[in-house]
C-alpha cells in the first residue's frame, strides 16, 4: 500500500505540473495576442471607448478599455486596487499586471477564491497582495491601507455586486487618476438610485432573481462627480462605468453624460428560487424586483423600483 501511494502522489504531481505548464502557454499565447490588439488600438482616433474594447483576462471588453485609458493619459504609479476579484483569473486589471507588470492589490470576500489565487502559476511572479475580507463601508479604509500604495494609485476598481455606492462613498487617502465602478443597468438610466446599505448585504440572499443589487449609472457618476471624476464611457456589455479625475481629462478622453454614455446589459443572468438560470431579458428583469426598496442617493429618500 505505502508504495502504491507513493505512486499515485508521483503521478498527481506529474499531472499537475503538466497542467500548470499549460496554462502558462495559455497565458503567454493569450497576452500576445492581446499586447497586438493594444498596438493597433494606439493607432485609432475614436472617441468611443468601446470601439477598443477587447478581452483578455476581462469578463468582457474592458482590457481594451483600459489599455486606451492608461496610454491616453498620465499614470505616475503603475498600482492598481481591485475588489471583488473572486479567484482574479477573470478581473480587470490582470492584464495590466501581466502585460506592464502593473503592482497589485486585490481583495474578495471568498477566502477560498483568494486561497486559489495564491496557488496560481502567476501569484509568485508578479508584485501582486491578495486579501480575503467581507467588505463593508465601515472597514474598507483600514483594509485598503495595508496596500501599501501612494494616494495617488493609477487605478481602482469596484465590482461587489453588493453596497458598491457606500463603499466607494467611504474611502478615504485615495486619488486614482481611473475609476471603474459596475452599475446595475436594471435600474435604468434615470434615477440615481442604490439599494439601500446593509452592512451583511449578499446578493442572492437578498433577492433570489439576483437582479436587485448595486447603483444605477447616475447613482454612480453622482458619487464619482462629487469627488471630482467625469465619467468617460461604459462597456459594451453594460456592466462597468469608466471615470477619469477631472484634472487628466483631455482631447482623447472627455467627459460624457450619463445618457450619451448609458449602455443597456443583455446579458441574462436572472435565477429562480432554486437558483436555476431563468434568462430573463429587458424589461422582465425590471419586473421581477418592481416594488422593491432603493435609495434615492441625491435626496435620500426610500423609492421604489
């Protein structure tokens, strides 16, 4: 028995070495198409930003969007903050850290996902920390001083399906010339609103469709105004917002209203009680959570959806 065990702890790590190298070739194969991609992106002279879009290492096209934003404007530290990251092999700025050799700092509230993350064959090769923490506007300053960065960080991105516009309202000592900040386009392109703040609040728990969660584009580019961001532009997919700090604004990047910028997610992601996907699209998702409490973020009242 001992030496047959012995076997097969040879053979698993045969096969995970052998996995692992692949999945260096696969990344390798994937940041050269992708440094391509942001070459001929240099060379046009659009003022959309979804006309760069491309994806890497993003969910959707935002590693396109983000490389027109780093190379159209001044970045003096190559840092980045990035929370809600699960295990970071999907995320927003990965690509940043393995193309420039960006330094980062990540946090997600799975200390599985950030244990796996650890585990990854590129944790060790690039100046990446990664924190496990529930995140809530009471804690998230004193998480974010262990990064270590300068205030004025080149990039932070907020995606916590959750109280996203209290958190982001919350921190303090941080300047990052970009901002990417999701927006639940459910709630429209009309009302500033966010759901109300619930220091434990977990998406599905809190309504079984999971379409009742985060801020609206305006709730957002609300805050983002406040502490002197212009928003730029969103994704095609409907997801992420895009605002730059006033002062680096330029004839690349400008400035864009929230109705010019507003773009509509087609992406179905609704559930059941059971938790089964339910693909509802347009306007039923907004009637799956009719009636249900936001957050009026401009006059703080109670509305309802």
């Amino acid at each position: 028995m001992p030496e047959n065990w012995e076997l097969v702890l040879q053979n698993q790590k045969v096969i995970f070495d052998a996995i692992t190298r692949l999945d260096r070739k696969v990344d390798e194969m994937k940041l050269c198409s992708g440094a391509q991609f942001a070459q001929f992106n240099q060379s046009l002279a659009s003022d959309h930003l979804q006309d760069y879009e491309f994806k890497v290492f993003s969910q959707w096209g935002d590693d396109g969007i983000i490389q027109h934003l780093v190379n159209s404007i001044e970045i003096k530290h190559k840092t980045f903050i990035e929370f809600g990251v699960e295990t970071f092999f999907e995320s927003n700025c990965r690509f940043l850290m393995m193309k420039d050799n960006w330094r980062g700092f990540v946090m997600d509230g799975s200390a599985d996902c950030i244990n796996f993350l650890k585990q990854s064959n590129f944790y060790w090769r690039y100046d990446l920390n990664a924190v496990s923490a529930f995140i809530t506007r009471d804690n998230i300053n004193a998480l974010l001083a262990q990064c270590g960065f300068d205030a004025d960080v080149g990039i932070l991105s907020v995606d916590l399906d959750g109280v996203d516009y209290y958190v982001l309202e919350a921190i303090t000592g941080f300047s990052p010339r970009i901002l990417i900040c999701e927006y639940n386009s459910v709630f429209g392109r009309e009302r500033p609103i966010s759901v109300p703040h619930d220091p434990h609040f977990q998406r599905t728990a809190k309504h079984p469709s999971n379409l009742y969660f985060g801020a609206s584009l305006p709730a957002m580019a609300h805050i983002a105004g406040k502490r002197g961001y212009s928003l730029v532009g969103t994704n095609s997919a409907g997801n992420n917002a895009f605002f730059v700090r006033n002062d680096l604004l330029n004839e690349r990047i400008a400035a864009r209203s929230v109705e010019a910028a507003f773009t509509v997610s087609k992406f179905r992601e609704s559930r059941d009680q059971a938790g089964n996907l339910t693909y509802l699209g347009g306007d039923q998702r907004i009637e799956a959570i009719r009636g249900l409490p936001v957050i009026n973020v401009i006059t703080g009242a109670e509305e309802a959806l």
